[in-house]
C-alpha cells in the first residue's frame, strides 16, 4: 500500500466523522443517561455483537472511569442467565450498525418482559431498522461506505461507533462537572492516575 493509499484511507474515514448526523438527540441520551445513573442511581448497560460489541465495551469502560458506572451486557450471554445484571432504573445503550441484529433485537424483548419501563439509546446506520424504531433514542452514524475493499470488514462504521461513543461520554462527563479530582480518585495507578492527581492539587 502506497502512502496515498493510505491518506486516502484516512480522508474517507475522517469524511465519514465530520458527516455523522448532529441533532438534539445527542442531548436527549445523555440526559436520559444523567437521570438514571445518577438521579435514579441505576447504571448503563451497553451491549452489542461481535466488532460491535467491543465498541460497546469500551464505551461502558471509558463512562465507568468518568464518572458514569456502567457495564456491558453480551446480548447471548443475556439468553443464559446474565440478563440478571438489570435493575429498575438502568438504561440500556445498544449498537448494531445494521439495526438488525438478531442477538440485539431478541435482548429487547428479554429485557422489556424483565422491566417494561426501561428505555433504550441506540446507536445504528439504518433509521428504518426494527432497532431504530424500538428505540427511546436513536443515534444515526451517516451509513458511510467501509474503508475495506470488500466492503464488508466493520472498519469505517466501528469508527462511527466509537466517535458517537466519545460525544456521550464527554457530554456527560460536563454536564456532572466531572473533574480532575475526581478522576484521579478512580485511577489509582499508571500514567493517568499520576496525571489526574497533578491536574487536581
């Protein structure tokens, strides 16, 4: 691969970022996500399958070390018995780039016969998808092209995916006033620990 190949690469992905649609939802999920986790004093649970469902884990990380608890919920793992892991006043946040994912869709109906009330954030490429119009709140990643020349390998959309992820994440994290104090006092060790605990004093 050539070293235009490779700019070629990053143009389409960075185009792809700069196309994804901005719309008051942004506001909307993380508002939701502020009155359960921290009004209502439930968590976030994100889940999702295969490329998809790595995003959503680091996603539930990355809102655990900021301030936000969450935790990830394999949707077939859910099928056996993990689907114990809801309470009353948690939120789910699901992607599936096609909003057609079997595991995902079936977890809907799971967790709705376990809490008919809970509300759902969704994150999809297909706002005509049985996940999109399922759900409370629907973010749209813009359907960009994959970067793979099949065509077919989650590269660009997993990108999507995880942008969107970052917007909640520091949307939420402004709107508690999450610190440098209080990030230090979930990093214990590494770089960041020591980083946060300098950034606070």
């Amino acid at each position: 691969m050539g070293i235009d190949d490779i700019k070629s690469i990053l143009q389409k992905e960075a185009d792809a970022i700069l196309n994804i649609p901005v719309t008051e939802a942004y506001n909307k999920a993380t508002d939701l996500i502020i009155e359960h986790v921290h009004r209502k004093k439930g968590k976030l649970v994100t889940s999702g399958m295969g490329k998809a469902g790595q995003i959503a884990q680091n996603i539930a990380t990355t809102f655990c070390s900021t301030g936000t608890p969450a935790i990830f919920l394999h949707p077939s793992e859910a099928q056996h018995g993990d689907l114990g892991v809801l309470q009353e006043d948690d939120i789910i946040l699901m992607i599936s780039n096609s909003g057609k994912t079997r595991e995902i869709i079936e977890l809907i109906g799971l967790a709705r016969h376990l809490n008919p009330n809970i509300q759902f954030i969704v994150i999809t490429s297909d706002p005509e998808s049985v996940l999109a119009k399922e759900a409370d709140v629907c973010l749209l990643t813009g359907n960009p092209a994959e970067v793979c020349k099949l065509g077919l390998t989650p590269t660009t959309s997993t990108t999507m995916m995880t942008v969107i992820g970052d917007i909640l994440v520091v949307d939420t994290m402004g709107k508690i006033g999450f610190n440098a104090a209080d990030y230090a006092k979930r990093h214990h060790g590494g770089y960041l620990g020591d980083k946060s605990r300098n950034l606070s004093k």
